[in-house]
C-alpha cells in the first residue's frame, strides 16, 4: 500500500472534466496535479481555475509525464479509446468517462491490455454509487425483496425535440451506431446489471428517430431483456420526452417485495413490501449501509455518485487491489456487449442472444 499522494491527470476539461476535478477534491490522498485540453490556452485557463501544478498542450504531453499515476479520460467518446489505450500502455491506472469505448471490440482490447498491466481500471458509471442506489443494492443482497422476478424502468430526457446545439455528440461517425441506448440506456442498463447481479441472455430493441433527430442514429429505443434465471426487464429510453429533463427511474421486483428508485428524488428509496405496503426511505437515518457513503442525515446531490465512485477506486488503486465498490472496464466491456446486441436487435428485427459477455 502507498503512502503517498496519488498523483493524477485529467484528459479533457469539459463538463465531465469539471465534475471529476471537483470530486476528486473532495478526497485525501489524491491529488490532481495538471490537464489538458484541446489547446493550451484552454489547459492553462483550467489549471489556473483549479490551482493545477501543471497545463498540457496535448494529451500525449499528459499522458509522457513519468510522475503522475492516474488519468481520468474525460474526452469526448471518439477519443476513449485512444488515449486510454496509451494510458494503459504507459503504466498508468485509469478512470475513464462513459462509454468506455466505441463498440465491444475496442472495449475488449481495453480491458485484455489492463488486466495483462496488471492496472486498477474504472468506469465512470456514477450513478450505481450514489447512496440510495448502495442501500437498495444491499437490501436486495440481504434478501429483503426475495427472489428477482422483473425489472423496469426508463431515462428520458427532452434535449433532442428541437436541433441538438452540439450535434457531434450525436454524429454516428464519432459516438457509433447508437444515439439514445448508448448514452442514456448505459446509465440505466448499469443500474440493472449492479442491481440484478445477473447477466443478460437475450436482448431486444426497437430503435425510433422522432422529431429533429440527427441521421444514422436513434433518439428513442425500447428494450426487453431476458437475465439469467429467465428474469425480464423492460426500459424506455428517450431524448424527446416533453417535460422530462432527467428523469432515471429503475424499479426490482421480487417474490417478497420491490424496491424503487428515481434521479429526480434520489435520496429516497421506495419499498413494498408482498402484503403491499408501500414506504419510503430516506436517506436521513442511521440504519442504512455502509456503503451509502455520506454521514446521516445530511442530504445529497449528483456529485455524491462521483464522490463515492472515486474514493472506492483510488482504495484499490492505494492497496494495489480493486474492489467489487466501483464499476471497472469488465462492467464496461459487458455494456459494450450488450448495446451492440441491441443494435443488433433493431437492425435484424429480432431479439439476440448474448453468448458471453
């Protein structure tokens, strides 16, 4: 185990940049020393903005500075996999944004060469971290909703009813084939897989392009899976639903109960229980898991998923061990998997069994 400050870079200032640079302050012995960004002028502006060591004027400068030890790649999609790939070949551990990289086979390249660099690896999935997203996961391990029997859910948003403003983010030829599914759908299907615990065998999509959706992808996709133990799960996913503007909701049934949770209300926690009665927990009390994070009865915000993501990494990164408290790039790679199969599914018009992940 180091005793050291953990020296870090991130890769890209944007808004995903911001966030983690904010987060990251928030932990002990972790420290983030320098960024790049799409020009120098931009690194020194964010380096002066958060008091950096250090500005970049690329992300091979970053990536060729034998002192630092981890890089969060906070770039846009089309560039994950180049600079994490360079990352990983340079020693570093990495922290990369979602997705993790443009399709399955990239994704599998990445995970092969870290496992092979014997590197801690993470996903930046945040939102299976914030507390009440922990709680239920620990309640279902306990048992309390007994056996799985469904799962649904959506995440809808209403950016894409009028012209994107930054329509790159939606450009097949820097995202790949998916819009809507592999964006919005991988927050929630992550949610499904930590929740569940099990592996989807069979997956299918229908993929729509509604109002002033951009060419060659989907704004809207609805989903039906079969897990193990023939479990179904069913997601809406949307960027043209009027009046949402977040809105991630995923409910877990059981034969003794169901648990329920929702973004826009994300530190309660809804239970029912099989006589059906129906409460909602709060994140307020003193009896919650350990791994809600924050003290009691203090409430939350976003940055608590991202907060919780990182301190559970930068553990295994210390100890020289991951831990199961963060999603790694085998959850990534499994989502990348998945996604393809769906993309799949709404092409061929059929559902797909996934034969591993």
């Amino acid at each position: 185990m180091t005793s050291k400050p953990i020296r870090i870079g991130i890769a890209g200032t944007g808004l995903a940049g911001d966030i983690h640079v904010r987060a990251l302050k928030q932990l002990s012995g972790a420290e983030v020393v320098g960024a790049c960004a799409s020009s120098q002028a931009s690194s020194q502006k964010f380096a002066q903005k958060y008091q950096l060591e250090n500005s970049y004027g690329s992300w091979q400068d970053l990536i060729e500075d034998v002192s630092i030890d981890v890089i969060h790649n906070c770039l846009p999609n089309t560039l994950h996999f180049e600079v994490t790939k360079a990352a990983l070949e340079s020693g570093k551990h990495v922290l990369a944004d979602k997705p993790l990289a443009i399709g399955s086979e990239q994704s599998r390249q990445l995970l092969e060469l870290a496992k092979q660099k014997q590197l801690i690896h993470g996903l930046c999935s945040n939102y299976r971290c914030l507390p009440m997203v922990r709680q239920a996961k620990a309640w279902i391990i306990e048992g309390k909703i007994g056996k799985l029997l469904y799962a649904r859910g959506h995440y809808l948003q209403s950016y894409n009813l009028k012209a994107l403003t930054q329509p790159w983010k939606a450009d097949a030829s820097m995202i790949g084939p998916s819009y809507v599914t592999a964006d919005l759908g991988h927050h929630w299907l992550d949610l499904l897989y930590f929740l569940s615990g099990k592996h989807v065998k069979v997956a299918r999509a229908e993929f729509d392009r509604l109002a002033h959706c951009p060419p060659s992808v989907e704004n809207q996709a609805y989903v039906q899976l079969q897990l193990e133990d023939g479990v179904k799960a069913q997601a809406l996913f949307s960027k043209v639903a009027a009046g949402h503007h977040n809105s991630l909701v995923i409910e877990v049934g059981g034969d003794q109960g169901m648990l329920r949770w929702d973004q826009t209300a994300q530190d309660d926690l809804v239970y029912a229980d099989a006589d059906g009665h129906v409460t909602t927990i709060t994140r307020g009390t003193t009896s919650l898991a350990e791994t809600v994070g924050l003290p009691p009865k203090h409430h939350g915000g976003w940055v608590d998923g991202f907060i919780n993501l990182f301190e559970s990494f930068y553990r295994g990164v210390r100890e020289g061990q991951p831990n199961d408290q963060y999603p790694s790039f085998e959850d990534g790679h499994r989502l990348h998997c998945l996604i393809d199969a769906l993309v799949e599914s709404n092409a061929k018009n059929k559902a797909i069994t996934l034969d591993g992940e």
